[in-house]
C-alpha cells in the first residue's frame, strides 16, 4: 500500500539497536531509534523523531516508511521539534491526540453510555455515536477494554444487580432495577457471576454451604475454603482467627463447616501448592469476577513459574493496552492466593509492588519457584 505521506519516513529496520526495557522510557538515541523501529506506541509522548531529508517530524509508532539512522533527529517535544525548522507528518499528526488516544476516549464515552442505560444499548448506536462501523468499533472497544461490548454491558448490569440486592424488597425488584428485561436470562448469568443464587447473595450467604479448613505452611497459615464448583478462597495470614473472619466477613449468613476427609485432601493439594509454586496447578477453582477480572486472573496463570510480568505485560496480553491500572487493581481484588499467581506481577521497574497477603510473601513465593531446592 502506498504511503499516503511521502514527506514521513521511519528509521531503516536493518539499523534497529537492543530495544528498551517494557515501561522503561527511552535513555538516549540508540534506545529511541529502537522504539521507532519497532514502532512502539507506548513510547508515543515521550519524544518525536524528525527526518532531516524530508523536513517531517513524527511520533514514534507511527507507520512510515525507513530512513536511515543518520537522517534522523529526536527532539523531546513537538515545539521542540517546530523550533528546529520541522513540520508535523500528515499520517500520524504527533501534535495532535495519538490515534489510540482518540479510540480510548470514544470507548470511555461508550462505556458510560453503557453504564447509565437502563437495557443495553445496540452495537450500531454506540459505534454512530463513535463514528465508526459496528465492527471496526467492536474491535476497538475489544482492544482497548479487553472485553466485548457487550460482555461489558453485561458485567454493568451484574454490578447493578449485586447492589440492587443488597436494598431490594425482593429479587424481582433487584433484576428489573439492573436492566434484565426478563427473569430467566438474571438466573441464568448469577451463578457465575455471584457464585451462588441471588437470593443467597442478597442475604449474605444464607444458605450457601461453604467448606472449609486452616493448616500450616511455610508462608504461616493458609485458609482454603470451597463451594461445590471449586476452591473459592485461599487466604495467606499469620493468624488464623484473622484469616477466619476475612471468610466470614465475605459471607456472614453462609453455612460454613468445616471439611469432610475428602476436603482435607483438597487442602493438602492447596499446602503442596503454596510449598511448591512452581508445580501445575489442577485445583477446580469457582472465581466469581466481572468479566475483565476474570481475563486478568486468566492471564496471571499463563504466567509460567519462576518467571514475573509487569502490569502493562499483562494488560497487553489481554488486549487492553492502556489498562495497567486496572489490572493492577483486578490483581488486588484476587481472593486465590498461589493459585491464580498474582505474585508473579510486579512493577515496570521489575521491583516488587503490594501483595494482598504481604510483599514479604510475594518474594519468597518468587524465590521457591525460581530456585526449587530453597525449601527453608
């Protein structure tokens, strides 16, 4: 395809250095001309390159043809780059918001539109509202949000209808006053979502059957608690009462028990686990989530042992580039210690960033997977 710019032009791929680390911004020229190279987006906002043959300046991701190194300047900013006698690209517009700017803001005002609706609005009327096709936006949104549109809606609703049972007179109150248009498709998409009936999540817990069971572990002690779907809590804590009422507070009105013989040998799987990290996890697991946790918590057990990402790693694993944040928040919110591994998330810097159950734990969890024979 011809370049629609001939007057842009990005740096010859054969001259490509050793790129910077993730989330590291560029230090000097060899490590900017990398990220133009490789045409690295986050990089955009960080500096312009200009090529002096043709007089153009450009953000780094933007999609040129080669130039060769010697021909290209680097200046920190677009008033830098207009003061050294360069005009803006026409393809990329450097002076103006980055294409992907734009997309988030236009998938930022669809999400509250989303929101506020009272049934979930049609993928046409969104993407005219963006002024783009249904599907091109369908795409984007995806891209940026790491979710459909409509599993989006559908999470909001969720949300809605959580709340709406924790006030409403009754459960018919609750799913109208999120937006289900009709019983059937409510019960349907609770129990995955609030990981028991409605009714039971309006009232705490009542008559959710919870088992569960304190043993030892290295890291102190370790609370496993299961629904009959799976493993539903695994909590880290130095004290046992305390690791107790984290469960309870969870569920106040559930039948909690303790386990059967069978549940003790669960929680022997869940002891060897946190004993060795690095080993295969086969735990049935019952995580209730919105549907962008669940993406992340995906995401983290793809993480192969004794190896870490950073929150932008995995945001881009998802296909949510610009949502580092929230999953730094999706991780925090992990109530499955070990097994969906949060601890191997960690800064862009590689430094060690909070852990739900303490950093103290985070790095001896990282230290047993990345040598097995530490069992101290």
């Amino acid at each position: 395809m011809r370049n629609p710019d001939p007057d842009c032009a990005a740096p010859h791929p054969g001259a490509t250095t050793i790129a910077p680390p993730h989330d590291a911004p560029p230090h000097d020229d060899a490590a900017r001309f990398a990220a133009v190279a490789r045409r690295d987006r986050t990089a955009d906002g960080l500096f312009v390159y200009a090529v002096r043959t043709t007089g153009v300046y450009c953000r780094p991701s933007c999609a040129a043809r080669p130039a060769l190194p010697q021909n290209v300047s680097f200046h920190p900013t677009c008033a830098a780059a207009e003061a050294a006698g360069f005009r803006p690209c026409r393809r990329c517009r450097p002076n103006e918001a980055s294409l992907h700017a734009r997309q988030a803001e236009a998938v930022a005002r669809a999400c509250r539109t989303i929101e506020a609706a009272e049934a979930p609005p049609a993928l046409a009327d969104l993407a005219a509202a963006a002024g783009l096709s249904p599907h091109h936006f369908h795409r984007v949104f995806k891209q940026v949000t790491g979710v459909t549109p409509r599993a989006y809606g559908e999470s909001r609703r969720a949300a809605r209808a959580a709340e709406e049972l924790r006030r409403a007179g009754t459960v018919t109150e609750a799913l109208y006053g999120a937006g289900y248009g009709a019983a059937s498709r409510f019960y349907a998409a609770a129990p995955g979502r609030l990981g028991m009936t409605p009714t039971a999540y309006r009232k705490g817990g009542e008559g959710a059957a919870i088992r569960f069971a304190i043993g030892a572990c290295y890291l102190g002690h370790v609370l496993v608690a299961a629904t009959e779907k799976g493993v539903c809590a695994i909590l880290l804590g130095d004290d046992p009462e305390s690791l107790l009422r984290d469960l309870q507070d969870r569920f106040p009105k559930a039948a909690l028990s303790g386990g059967d013989p069978g549940f003790e040998a669960l929680v022997g799987q869940v002891i060897a686990l946190v004993e060795a990290p690095g080993t295969a996890a086969s735990l049935p697991l019952d995580i209730g989530g919105t549907a962008f946790q669940q993406r992340v918590w995906q995401a983290l057990r793809a993480i192969p042992p004794g190896r870490t990402a950073t929150y932008a790693e995995v945001a881009r694993a998802i296909g949510a580039p610009a949502a580092a944040r929230a999953v730094a928040l999706a991780c925090g919110a992990n109530p499955i210690a070990v097994a969906v591994p949060c601890h191997r998330v960690v800064r862009g810097d590689g430094s060690l960033s909070g852990y739900r159950w303490g950093v103290a734990r985070k790095r001896a969890l990282l230290d047993r997977e990345r040598d097995p024979t530490d069992r101290a």
